[in-house]
C-alpha cells in the first residue's frame, strides 16, 4: 500500500504528547535545571556547572559521603528484603490451600497488608514494635533481648525489614500462587511416573515455570524497596542517627530540610538513572529470555 | 513385562453411588494381554483416562483390583508400578538436556551411572533423538518433546507397559503418522504392551491389534479392528465405527423376522424372544445395504446423496427415520424414492443397546 505523508498527522500525537510532557519531562527538565545551578536566596540562581555531580560522586566530600552512605543502605534493605520476602512467598504460596473456602480465606489475609496505605502500615509498626506500649517491642525486651529502635541501629532495623515483609511478602506469594496454578497436572503425574522426589519436583519444574513471574516479582519488589520513603520515615525518621536514611529520605532531608535544591536536583538525577538502569537490565533479561523461547 | 488384569474394577468419584451416572468406570473384568497394543476409544468423558489413570495409578479405584503378573498392586503408588505414561501434552522437565531427561527416571531409582548411560544411549537411538541428546528439552518442537516423553517410559528397563493418553492431539498432522509409526515400531522392538488411549477411530484401528471401546463409563466391546466393523457388540460401537455409523432402527423381533413399523426383514436365523419392555432395534451398517430402483427390501425416500470420490453416501428416510446406505462411485441414484436391500447376515438385533444373538 502506498503510504502518503502528511506531517499535519503529528498533532494526532499532540495530546499524549503534552501530558507526557507536563506530567513528567518538564518537572524532570526543572530538577536537571535546579541540578546545574546554585541558588541563596530570593529566587537568584548562578549557574554551577557540573560542580554538584563531582561532589555528589567524590566520596570525600560531606554530600558524597551521606549519598553513598544512604545509596549503601538502600541497597542493603532492598537486597535483605528479596532475600527474605522471595524464598518466603515462595514457600507461602507451595502451602497454600488449593481450592475451596481456604483458599478464599487465605487470598483475602494476604491480600490485606497490600491494600493498606503506606503510611498506616508505618503507624501499625511504630507503635506494635514500641519498646513500653507496643505488643511486639515490649515482648521481646521481655524474653530479655534488649530492643529500642530509638536508639539501636540493630533494633531499627529489624522493625523496618519485619514491616516490609509483613506488608509485601503476599504480593511475591500471590504471583508464585498464580505461576504455580498454571503448571498442569500432567506435570506432577509425570513426575509421580519418574519416582521424583518432592525436592526435585520443585528443582525441575516448579522453579522453572515460576521463573517468570519470579522474575518481575522481583523487579517490582526491588523498585518498591529502593524508593522506600514512607515506612522507615515515620517509624524512625532515618535514625537513631543516619541508621535508617535511606536514599529517598536523604533527599528529602537535603531538598526540603536544608533547601539545596542543586545538590538535591543531582542527587535526584543520579538516583533516577540508577533505577532506570536497573529497569532497564531487568527488561533486557525479560525479552533475551522470551525471544530465546519463542525462537526455539 | 506385564499382563494387566482387572478384576470387578470401578470407580466413582463420588462415595456412595446410586445411580448409573455416578460412575465414572462401572464394574468391569479384562485382561490386557502381556506385550499387546491396545486402543482405549471412546467419546470424550467416557471414562478412558480415568481407567488410564487408575491403571497407572494415579487414581486409586474406589472398587475392585489390578493385578499386574498376578500381583495386586490397586493400592501401590504410581512410582513403585512398572508403568510409564505419556501426556496428551508434552512433559518435559524444560531446564534439563534431552539425555538427562532420558536418564531422569533412572536416576530417581538409584541405578548405577554406567547402566544409565547404556540404556539413554539406547533409547535415544531407538527414537532417533541423537542428534539433539545434548540440546535443552526447552526449545523443543511438540513431536521431539512427546518422544522424549516417551523415551523416559523406555528407559526404565522395568516397565511392562506404557500409557498413551492422546498423545498426538498437540502434533501437525504431517507428523502424527511419522510418530505413531515409530511408536509401532517401538512396540514391535520392544514387546511392551501399549494402551493408546484416544477419541480418533483412524488413530485407534491403524495402531491396535486389539481396540476396547468404552461407552458412558462401560467396556462395550473388545476386539480386532475387523469385529468392531463386522459384529458390533453395541449400538454405539456401530455409530462411532465407520463412517457413516451403523444405521439404528426401532424394530420388533418376531423369530426370525424384524418389523421395522410396516416393514419386515428376514433374518438368517431366530432371536431368543427378548423381555417385553426391552428397546429393542436392529443395525445395518450402510455398506450392507444395495440401493435398488424397486424390489423387496426398505422403501425409502432420498433426501440427499453425498458423493465423496471413491463411494456415494444416500442419505434417506425410512417413515420419518434416517437411514444411510453406500452405493459406488458410478451408481445412478434416482431422486426420489429407492428401495434398499440388506444383506441378511449383516443386520444385528440389540436388545437395550447390547447386540443379542
């Protein structure tokens, strides 16, 4: 077919155009502006260069040290919750009820901690983990492990790995739930026929069929765990000390809190490629994986 | 090696049946002879991958016993049979190369490496799966995935029988004929018996000495592909066998002669009287009956006439009823009324859907 051209088609993409631009390429554009300036007052600004990257990633520098310090812990929660909340959704979702009422029952408990805002799932667990009032704080300080997320890093840690845990294992055990649902019978009555063990029936095809949904269940959870803000904020607002800041509430902290709007502005920039980049590889071992089954 | 006995076997899934539907196997007595090819055929529903299920254990019949060799084994786990099955769809363990999926059952049961490697070198040239013995069972295509399905039944030097459960309903059709070949020759190589379940009468005839066709839960005939055409023990075998089925009629049996309505039919030999309130009718497979321009026989009126190449398919009513007979590729059909003649020796009296002598 022979295809005219008529540049007048370009405002057909106008509209969609603008709303990616308004809701997203312009505030970008504004913090890329922020992040190349520097400002003291009365809406001056003097253009700074590149100065607040190199001090951004010199480790040296006072700023450079809180974003690697905050950049390492972020990291460090998100790599301890998928290694928690991973294998445990995956042992939820093998013992889960198979059909009927208990199953029912068992969706509706876990879909629960999902559905809760953020913010309320920090109140739960600022007060449950509370060392004099809260159930869980003062239980353990009562079997005699001392236990204060105010003042122990250890502490503070706990409570806001348990509430991650708590708030999102359902949502790795839901997709693992429905990965295993669409493995046919003839599988395990096949493996039954081979004499497998119950251990290498989960090895040969539980684990290879669930690798897909395992795989964006992960990516989801890490991109969720690495812009945590809420929870930690409002259990322990970063402390005791900079124990808990992660990188969003180092931001924070520098934009709103200081008003750096530069150093934050690189901080922002430098932060959102690192979660592009991370998207980016999950997609490429997403499609690698798919154009090699489908071209086999 | 293993002769296959079932004795009063039947299965409900529910716990107390009353009534005929409950049953998903009613009770049944057969021997599946040691090294025989067997089709299971029948409708969907009918019962046949319960049976294959129960046969191979993964369903424990609520009633009866299976005996392999004489040893009864209804309560014995599926892993401890010498049974293999093969899927209606393919099941490969996909992260595993072609040969370990070979040596997988095998290594399951502890058997020695060397003995291992012998017998999945053995298969997979038995099948033809050499060249890709190393390749991933991932990217398989459908074929290559249920011959490796397969292979994993023929590696186990203890397995007396394999279970086909239509295990060619995923395939191109230019290679269901090349893979149920093989599947011959695999028989006729290695004196396993087979039991090829399927709902596809071409499949069941050309791979089966001997064909078991079920019914609503019910063995209704066993036999040679020949006396399932020939001597159908019951109306459905003559409706699902051939092509067109068996024409049914209501009749009434009065010694030797049928009345069908006004009609009369003579019949080679006498009929036991049959109880009063028994549905009684007769059978004439459309090959056996001559479509005539006038005579004695079945006047009929022709509604239409489906040339198909090689013969000529007349479709007809006989007082409101279809009937269906065959006439050759040059035969002049008239266009209204025709009188059909039966060949004596080919109407079959059934007395409640079972053929009575």
């Amino acid at each position: 077919m022979q295809k005219s051209i008529d540049n007048r088609a370009w405002f057909l993409v106008a509209p969609v155009f603008m709303l990616v631009a308004f809701n997203a390429i312009l505030p970008l554009m504004t913090v890329v502006n922020y992040s190349f300036q520097d400002t003291f007052s009365n809406n001056q600004f003097f253009w700074n260069g590149a100065q607040w990257y190199v001090e951004l990633l010199d480790p040296r520098s006072e700023l450079g040290e809180r974003f690697y310090g905050s950049l390492g812990r972020s990291l460090a929660f998100s790599a301890i919750i998928l290694a928690i909340e991973v294998p445990l959704g995956m042992m939820v979702a093998l013992a889960m009820p198979k059909r009927g009422a208990a199953l029912a029952v068992c969706l509706m408990m876990m879909a629960l901690p999902l559905l809760l805002p953020w913010n309320v799932v920090g109140i739960i667990w600022q007060l449950f983990a509370r060392d004099n009032i809260g159930l869980f704080g003062w239980t353990v300080n009562a079997i005699g492990i001392p236990f204060n997320y105010t003042n122990s890093a250890i502490s503070s840690w706990v409570v806001i790995v348990l509430m991650d845990v708590w708030h999102w294992t359902s949502l790795i055990a839901l997709l693992c739930f429905a990965g295993l649902r669409a493995i046919p019978d003839a599988y395990y009555q096949a493996a039954k026929i081979d004499g497998a063990s119950r251990m290498l029936v989960f090895l040969r095809i539980e684990l290879p069929k669930l690798q897909r949904v395992l795989t964006i269940g992960i990516l989801l959870r890490f991109m969720d765990s690495f812009m945590i803000y809420t929870e930690p904020f409002i259990v322990t607002g970063g402390g005791p000390g900079n124990y808990t800041t992660m990188l969003s509430i180092n931001l924070v902290k520098i934009a709103l809190g200081q008003f750096d709007l530069g150093k934050a502005g690189a901080m922002s920039i430098v932060y959102t490629l690192i979660t592009l980049s991370v998207c980016w590889v999950f997609y490429t071992i997403i499609t690698m994986r798919e154009e090699k089954e489908g071209a086999a | 090696m293993a002769q296959i006995q079932l004795e009063n076997l039947a299965h409900s899934y529910l716990v107390n049946p009353t009534k005929p539907w409950q049953w998903a196997l009613k009770p049944m007595n057969m021997t599946w002879r040691q090294g025989g090819a067997y089709a299971l055929l029948g409708p969907s529903g009918c019962g046949k991958t319960t049976l294959l299920n129960v046969i191979s254990g993964l369903v424990t019949p609520s009633h009866g016993r299976i005996l392999f060799d004489g040893r009864d084994v209804s309560r014995i786990p599926t892993e401890a049979r010498n049974i293999a099955q093969v899927f209606q769809f393919p099941v490969v363990y996909d992260t595993m190369t072609v040969a370990d999926n070979l040596a997988f059952p095998l290594q399951n049961r502890g058997v020695s490496k060397d003995i291992v490697a012998a017998r999945v070198s053995q298969v997979g040239h038995m099948l033809g799966l050499e060249p890709i013995m190393n390749r991933r069972a991932r990217g398989l295509t459908a074929d290559l995935k249920q011959k490796v399905s397969l292979g994993r039944g023929l590696v186990r030097s203890d397995v007396g029988a394999i279970l086909f459960d239509e295990p060619l309903t995923v395939i191109d059709p230019h290679l269901k004929w090349q893979l149920r070949a093989q599947i011959r020759r695999v028989h006729a190589e290695t004196d396993v018996t087979m039991i090829y379940v399927t709902h596809d009468q071409t499949e069941a005839l050309t791979f089966a000495d001997s064909v078991v066709v079920m019914y609503q839960g019910e063995v209704v005939q066993i036999g040679t592909p020949q006396e399932l055409f020939d001597r159908p023990a019951h109306t459905f075998v003559g409706y699902f066998i051939g092509s067109p089925g068996m024409n049914v009629l209501p009749a009434r049996i009065e010694g030797d002669r049928a009345h069908i309505g006004s009609h009369v039919l003579q019949l080679t030999k006498g009929i036991a009287a049959t109880p009063p309130d028994a549905k009684v009718e007769i059978g004439i497979r459309p090959e056996y009956l001559r479509v005539e321009r006038s005579g004695p026989g079945l006047p009929v009126r022709v509604r239409r006439v489906d040339d198909i190449g090689r013969i000529k398919i007349v479709h007809c009513e006989l007082d409101g009823l279809p009937i269906a007979a065959v006439a050759g590729e040059d035969a002049e059909i008239p266009a209204d009324h025709v009188v059909l003649v039966p060949e004596p020796s080919q109407i079959h009296v059934y007395c409640n859907s079972h053929r009575v002598e």
